[in-house]
C-alpha cells in the first residue's frame, strides 16, 4: 500500500514571506507522497515551482527565496490517480477569466472519470489525467458563473463523489475544504498571525505553529485579509474518516480529529493483548509503523519489547526491482535481523497489516533464518479484504491475501506459528469511533461512498 498526498495552504496576515513556512510543512508530510511536490506562492501575481523528487530534492535556497508571496498552497504528490509524470504534478494552476486559482489535493474521486467526460463534451481541455484538474475545472466553472468562490465549491461538492482535501490558492485567499465524510485530514493551526491548513498536524508542529482544530468534515475555509471565515459546504449525516490513517498512513505524531495517533496505536496493542496467552520470549516490532503497537501490547502483558529488525532508512523510493528474486532481495535490504537477539527465541511479531502476504512471509523467513523458534504474527488492523477506491493505491481484489482464504489459510502462506489480526470491534474501541464516523471500506466491503460494481472496475482501471 502506498500512501496518498499532502497539503498545505498558509496565509500570513503580517505579509511574511510563507515559501519556506510552506517548505518545511512539506518536508513534514513526505511520507505522504515521494514521487513530486510544488509549492505556488501569490503576490498580486502567482508563482509556482513544481518538480518530480522530493522536497530536500526539488527545493533549494535559490528557489524558496525567489518565491515572494503573503499566501499560497504546496503540495507533496504520490498518483492513486493519473501517471507519474510532471505534468500531474501539484499544485494545479488554472488561469481564467476572473484571475488564478491553485489547488492541491489529498484524496481520489470515485467519478473522476464520468465528470471529467462530461466537461470535455463541454468543451473543457485537459493537460493532465488528474482527478484534482477535474475539481479545479469544476471550481473554476462556477466561480466565472456565479462570481463567487464559496458558492462555485458548494456547486462543485454537490457534484464530486469521494475524498478530498484541498488547499485552494485564488487572488487574495487560501481556502481549506474537506469532503463532507472527512475521509482524508486535514487541520488548522495558527502561529502569530500566520494560519496554516495542512494534512496532519506535524505539518504545524514543523514551523512552530498552534495546533487549533481539524477542518470539520464538509467545511469550506477561506482565510484571507478579513481573518478566517467558516462556511458549510455539505453534509452527510455522518462521517468517514479512512481508519489506515490511524493504524499506518499518518505520522503517530500527529493529532487526528483530536487523537493522537501514536495513543491510538499502542491502545491497539493493549487490546490485542486482552485476550492473547501465547507463551514466548519477547515481542518485537516490523519497524517503524508497528512499533507502538508492540510496546502497547508487551505492556499489557507485562513482556518485554525488544528490537529483532534493523530498518535501513536509506531504502528510498528508487528502489524498485521488477523481479521476484530482486524484490526478496529489497526485503532483506531494507531489514536486517539481530541475530543475538532473535536466536532461538519465540516471539510475537507485529505489523500494521498484511495486503498480499508476500513481504509478511519474506520477513518470517528472515527471522527463522536467524534463528527464531517461533514467531508469532499479530497485526494492527483487521484483515483487507478489499480495494481501496478513495485515494489508497492497493492491489486488486485478487491480489489481497485475506480476500480469499481464512486466518488459519494466511497463516499457513506466510509462514506464521501463529496469526491473529485486531477485530474491527477492538479497532472502534482503540479509536474511540463508532462504524458511522470511519470508513471500514477496504475492512468490509462496505463503502461510505455510493459506488457501483461497474464504477468499481473503471476506477481501477482509472487509477492504474
Ligand atoms: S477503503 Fe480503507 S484505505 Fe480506503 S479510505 Fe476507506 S479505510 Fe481508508
């Protein structure tokens, strides 16, 4: 699995230069998207520096000081939606008749495809094969109907069927919207008189800001020279935030609506530990993800947590090997197993979560091959038993391990003494939210967004 994008949109108040504010917020949120970023800044004209690589990459001195500007939106990109390719880069400026408009987005709109053919049977040109160049389109549209922004993106909610947060840059405001299920964050801080919206919260702990609140789900914020104004976009009668933002997307740093994550993840452990007896040695971690899930649970059981994988940080996103004997090799690559601590040990091994079973057998090998007795696999979420269609890139139905056999059948595959996932009772418990305020889709089948069998099979074919 692959986690999607980030934003962030600033506007200082006081006239500061943001670029290198927007700079850092990015670096921050680099978990979320590694193939490119960018960053528009505005100052009575927009500038816009976008490229593919990460931001320590892309980003320099030069660049940052040349971009002059108050207010602007920067964005770090991995595609669950069009090519990797500069030209799909982010943000996304469209010039029009009544100025600019910039936008970043985090997210996938599940009738990208449908909307998107019936604005080019409008006669609207694309450049991109993005789902944010559609929203833009769509914003766009409205804004030179009706001459005002707040009421172009209320048209336009009514119309997009899936998640997004975005960070929108017009002539004179930033605007943060989040879709009515608030499936993907995104959240509100505040230094001086700068305000920041961003993805996750680190993003604000990086420049030193406030964390004030999360942007509620279906809110449209538009902060410019008057202050900060809320305004209802839409709404559901629930919510969905995506339940993988808390077990393994976002930072365990950052604060999700109000939560922790970090919290969240060693509750996790603690439940997974209630009714649990298996006998061993130590319990250990596939590092980092599942690390506070283990102390959680080694807590609870008064065991000790100890480390039996090194991670190489230095594994980086051009590490790709086509191949199945290359791709073992990665494995063995990126972690390394401390022999003296595994040998001849039983130990319980945890992992955020199983998608194909291929990385989690490839891991028990190592361990055994270092000589562990047993190893004992418990994993943070409950079974995936189907795609993602809200801006997760997963594997097909077919590809996901749990989609067709039992636990004792994946237990058996990769390898495991023992498998046992955290149950989607323990996962509410563990978040504090009931089924109507997160999205289980990718747990269940079951998805907050209407979306039919055929809209299912175009997505997929959308996405790749
Ligand atoms: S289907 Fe799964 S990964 Fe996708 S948004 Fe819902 S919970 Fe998150």
């Amino acid at each position: 699995m692959k986690e999607e994008c980030g934003v962030v949109g600033i506007y200082s108040l006081d006239n500061r230069d943001v670029a290198p504010l927007i700079f850092y917020a990015l670096y921050s949120l680099q978990h979320r998207g590694q193939e490119s970023c960018g960053i528009t800044v505005v100052n009575e004209k927009f500038a816009t520096q976008k490229e593919m690589g990460l931001v320590s990459e892309v980003f320099d001195f030069e660049k940052l000081t040349a971009l002059k500007g108050s207010f602007g939106v920067g964005h770090v990109r991995y595609s669950t939606c069009g090519e990797s390719r500069i030209e799909n880069a982010a943000p996304f400026v469209v010039s029009h008749s009544l100025g600019y408009l910039s936008i970043g987005h985090n997210g996938n709109i599940a009738n990208s495809a449908e909307l998107r053919k019936g604005l080019e049977e409008q006669g609207e040109v694309f450049i991109s094969t993005t789902d944010t160049e559609v929203i833009a389109h769509l914003i766009v549209r409205g804004l030179i109907r009706t001459g005002d922004i707040v009421d172009s993106i209320k048209e336009a909610m009514k119309k997009l069927n899936g998640s997004y947060s975005l960070a929108i840059a017009t002539d004179d405001s930033v605007i943060a919207v989040r879709d009515p299920l608030g499936i993907k964050p995104l959240c509100l801080g505040r230094l001086g008189d700068t305000y920041i919206v961003a993805s996750e919260s680190v993003a604000l702990d990086s420049i030193g800001a406030e964390y004030l609140r999360d942007v509620e789900p279906g809110e449209i914020l538009v902060i410019n020279e008057s202050g900060l104004q809320s305004h209802r976009g839409a709404s559901r009668g629930r919510t969905a935030h995506c339940m993988f933002e808390y077990v393994y997307f976002s930072r365990p740093d950052s604060i999700l609506d109000s939560r922790l994550v970090y919290t969240v993840r060693e509750r996790i452990g603690e439940i997974m530990a209630e009714d649990d007896h298996v006998d061993v040695d130590f319990v250990m971690a596939v590092p980092d993800s599942a690390i506070p899930f283990a102390l959680g649970y080694a807590r609870a059981r008064g065991l000790p947590y100890r480390e039996g994988l090194i991670k190489n940080r230095y594994v980086g996103r051009t590490f790709i090997l086509p191949k199945q004997k290359a791709r073992e090799l990665a494995v063995r690559v990126k972690l390394n197993p401390l022999i003296t601590n595994v040998k001849g040990k039983r130990v319980v091994l945890f992992d955020d979560s199983i998608v194909r079973g291929t990385t989690s057998a490839r891991i028990i090998q190592i361990l055994k091959d270092a000589g562990a007795a047993e190893v004992h696999m418990r994993i943070g979420s409950p079974p995936i038993i189907s795609p993602c269609y809200l801006g997760i890139d997963m594997p097909t139905k077919e590809e996901l391990i749990a989609s067709s056999g039992d636990v004792e059948e994946v237990r058996r595959k990769i390898g495991a003494d023992s498998l046992k996932y955290l149950s989607i009772e323990g996962l509410l418990r563990a978040i504090g939210k009931d089924e109507r305020q997160l999205c289980l889709g990718c747990l269940t089948g079951d998805y907050p967004v209407p979306l039919e069998q055929h809209e299912q099979v175009k997505l997929v074919e959308y996405i790749k």
